[in-house]
C-alpha cells in the first residue's frame, strides 16, 4: 500500500471513530451523485461525485475515490477554526462552525469554491438545508463554547448573501433533519422533538418524544432512523405522529 493510500485509509477510520467516540453522528456518507448513502447532519465527511470531502482540523481534506483501491489525496480547503459538520444540498457544500456556517459551490467538485458566511454566537453547528431555507442548531457546552442554545432558520434564497429568519429557543440541540415540512431535532434532555416549519416565523411542535436522547437524525422516505444512547432507533412519520419500528439496542447499553 502506498503512503498516499494509507494515509487516506487512516484519515477515514478516524473520522469513524471520532464520530463514534463522540456519540454525535450517523455514519453515513453524504448526498450524492454516487448514491451512495444519506449522511446525518453531524457527519463529519461527505461524497460528491468521485471526490470525498473530509473535516481534517480547519480544512476540508479532498480524496479523489474515483479508483477505490487506490484513492489520491487531492485538494484542500482551508476554512476555519472549528469546523465540524459538512452537508451537500443542490450544488453547495454547508460546512457547520463553532462560528457560523460557510458556503462553497461544488460545481466542479475538484475545486469547490467559496460563495458565503454567516457568522453566528460562539457554539457546535450542525446545519441542514431544503429548498431556500437553511436549519441551524446552535449548542453552547464547555466544548463548543458559549452559552446560545437555539435553533436558527436561515433564508439562503440568494446564496451569496444567507440571512437569518427567525431563532427559536432549545435546551441542547444536537443534530437535526428536515423532509418536506417536518424538521426533527435531537433536544438532549428534552428529547427528540418534531416541528411543522410551513411558516418559517411561526414554526409549531407536533410531538415530543423526551424519553429518546437521541445525538443525529436521518428522514428519508417516510422513515426516520435515529442515533441515540440507546441506540439506533427507527420511526415512521408518513403522518403527523411517529411510529416507532424497530430498536438495535447499543452494544455499550446491554
């Protein structure tokens, strides 16, 4: 194996493993051409096409995967300090920040470049988007910083210039997944929590699961699969209330 090949192995296993040491994301790769697999609002790495995206400290670490067997450490981008959560939505990378959300274009996802910031209240920032609204938890703790724990809605209808809608009050919002109208938020001790976001100035609760501490959410298809303490539970949400399916109980939880 060559130094290069190995190197990108290693990089890979470690984000799997910091992923799961944290406790705060779904092992997934992100959204893209590949279909490959839908990645949580926590994921710390994403595929475009035949490029893999990877937080490596305040850069983006690009790994061209077009040969598997034989990946190429490829681009960098340096963003910013405390960068922690990549997503891929309709031609743009959000790239989530203890200090806001940075905006790249990838339509050359060689060469992703730089579009727009929105800058933000010291905390952890997983972001998800649909459409022209982007979603924003904002957690302060003793490792992210700060003390703002909200949720932010953000209009990215021009994507050059991202501005904030309306901010609503958590407790401790981890990640977050949005399909449709419904947006799902991992709360911490409040619980999993399920929002009607039609009007992005009045958002209303549909339900409150306080008993599931849950760290990130995927929505796909009517069904919602959940990281959470006790492991990886799934939901149905075809209505306005979820239906729980079916529970892989944690290893460290027996």
């Amino acid at each position: 194996m060559t130094n290069n090949r190995f190197f990108c192995v290693l990089v890979v296993m470690l984000l799997l493993l910091t992923a799961c040491a944290e406790g705060t994301g779904i092992s997934a790769t992100g959204n893209s051409s590949l279909d490959s697999g839908t990645g949580g609002s926590m994921a710390r790495f994403t595929i475009v096409d035949n490029m893999l995206y990877a937080i490596s400290g305040g850069n983006v670490q690009l790994v061209n995967i077009e040969t598997p067997n034989d990946p190429i450490l490829w681009n960098k981008i340096s963003v910013d300090f405390g960068i922690e959560t990549l997503f891929t939505s309709d031609g743009h990378l959000f790239i989530g920040s203890q200090s806001g959300v940075f905006i790249y274009d990838y339509s050359n996802p060689e060469f992703p470049e730089y579009v727009s910031e929105f800058t933000h209240a010291r905390s952890c920032d997983p972001v998800v988007t649909q459409g022209d609204y982007a979603f924003v938890t904002l957690r302060g703790n003793i490792r992210c910083f700060g003390y703002v724990n909200q949720l932010d809605i953000l209009d990215v209808s021009d994507i050059t210039h991202p501005r904030l809608v309306k901010s609503y009050a958590m407790q401790e919002p981890f990640g977050l997944g949005i399909d449709d109208e419904k947006l799902f938020i991992c709360d911490g001790e409040a619980g999993l929590k399920v929002f009607d976001v039609t009007e992005k100035e009045a958002i209303k609760t549909l339900q409150v699961l306080s008993d599931v501490r849950c760290f990130d959410v995927i929505p796909i298809k009517g069904n919602l699969i959940v990281s959470s303490d006790r492991g990886v539970l799934q939901f149905n949400y075809a209505e306005d209330e979820l239906i729980a399916l079916s529970e892989i109980p944690s290893f460290l939880n027996p």
